[in-house]
C-alpha cells in the first residue's frame, strides 16, 4: 500500500496507507488564506487500554475498499453542517503500529477556531463509529481486539459535540 498523497485538486485529502502518516504535510496543506483555523487531530498508539497496562503496539487492519468511500462521507456530512469548513484531511494507517506512532489523523480548516474545533471533532468521533478499521492491541502474553468495538452507524446519525458554527 502507498503512501498517501495531497489531491491535486479539491479540499479534501482521504486515505488509507501502511506508511507513516505525514502529518506536517497534512497541516500544511490545509492551511488556506481564507481561513484563519487549522485543528489537526492525530491519534497515537499508547502503552495501555482498557483493564491493560502492558500493551506493547497495536494491529490496525480495514476493510480496504469500504474506507475512502465511508471517509467521503464524513467529509461531505462534515461540509453540511459546517458550510464554511475550508479542508478537510482524514488519514487512516493500518498494519502494525508501534508505541508512539500515529494511526489516524483528521485535520480541519476553518475560518473561525470555533468552526474548525467543532468540525474537527466531529471528523475524528464519526470515523470511530462508521469507518471498518479495527485495532487488535497486542500484550507479552497475548492479544485482543480494541474493547470499544460496536455496530458501525450511518455518518448523518453522529452527534455533533457541539453544534456551534452550524
């Protein structure tokens, strides 16, 4: 699988690789001279989980061509509500992740901060629930798939945290 790359047009860079996620190049490209904003979310494999203390990296694996189509989504339900949003990046990494690497990241902009919080959070709290990637955390002595596991929801269904800026 390829690294993934800026679009060469449009606002809004999609992917799922096996590379590193590039995330100075993905907040670079999001900054845009009619917005004022720029939240970049990036989620890390962390050391712990639920009821684990000794987690030693983590397995990412997709439903590869279900991915981009469902990242789409989120982008376009982002769009809806918060009309203003400039870009929009959402990046997914799979396969084997080591402490400290960042699997995922999701970064907004925006005219105002407000705006570009709010969308950013979104971004992020929709792909948990409606994008098929799941996590196996991996211990010394074993492994389990992430524990936050559920039905995945349609995009149109997630709250917003905050529906300022709509």
């Amino acid at each position: 699988m390829p690294p993934v790359l800026p679009p060469d047009t449009g606002d809004d860079w999609l992917g799922l690789t096996d590379a590193p996620l590039p995330i100075g190049a993905i907040y670079e490209w999001c900054v845009r001279p009619d917005c004022g904003a720029v939240v970049l979310f990036s989620g890390t494999v962390r050391d712990h989980a639920e009821g684990r203390t000794d987690v030693q990296y983590l397995e990412y694996e997709a439903y590869d061509e279900m991915v981009v189509p469902k990242l789409a989504e989120i982008a376009a339900e982002t769009r809806s509500r918060w009309p203003e949003t400039g870009r929009i990046a959402i990046v997914h990494r799979v396969g084997r992740l080591e402490l400290g690497d960042s699997s995922v990241v999701c970064a907004v902009s925006a005219p105002h901060r407000d705006q570009a919080f709010v969308a950013g959070r979104f971004t992020i709290d929709a792909l948990k629930v409606s994008v098929p990637v799941w996590k196996r955390e991996v211990w010394p002595d074993g492994s389990d798939w992430g524990t936050n596991a559920s039905e995945l929801v349609d995009v149109t269904d997630v709250p917003a945290v905050a529906e300022g800026g709509r």
